[in-house]
C-alpha cells in the first residue's frame, strides 16, 4: 500500500518529551489521517490515529489502524517523517 505524506511536524515540549504528526494518505482511500506521535525521551514511541479534516469510513479507518499496528515499514516511514521535520527545524 502506497503512503503519501502531505505534512509532519514535530517539537520538544519544556520538559523534555517530544509531540509530533504526520498527515497522510492511503491509496483508495477518501480520507487522510493523522497520527500523532508522543515520547517521553524520543526512544519508545506512542501514537494516535483519526481523522485529518472530514472523516471518512470506519472500515478504512480500523485497515488503516491494523496496516500501522503490523507493518513496521510505514509505522517508521512516519514517525521518520516527523522527526526529520523536527531536525530541519533546528538548522
């Protein structure tokens, strides 16, 4: 399954954790999603799916959930993307 990012973003908060997200889009999917990542030291990593904007179906959503539970590839192309938007930001 095809991933397009269409945003990430990711800051350290004043007490050392770091919060970020990434939008994106599934192929044949109608919606885009946002996971939102959250860690206190930046190594073990929470997240949380929904909705980017308008939400879309319920199936889709629980796919979308499953393909991030079980497939570490597009897990890490994510959260990669909202820790290298972090890293351009301190340049």
């Amino acid at each position: 399954m095809t991933v397009q990012i269409t945003s990430a973003d990711m800051r350290r908060n004043e007490d050392g954790s770091f919060v970020g997200k990434t939008i994106f889009s599934l192929d044949n999917h109608k919606a885009q999603y946002e996971i939102t990542f959250y860690s206190k030291k930046g190594s073990e990593w929470d997240y949380s799916l929904s909705f980017a904007g308008e939400p879309g179906s319920e199936e889709q959503f629980l796919e979308t959930d499953a393909l991030l539970e079980n497939d570490d590839d597009v897990y890490n192309q994510l959260l990669d993307a909202a820790i290298d938007a972090q890293e351009g930001q301190a340049e």
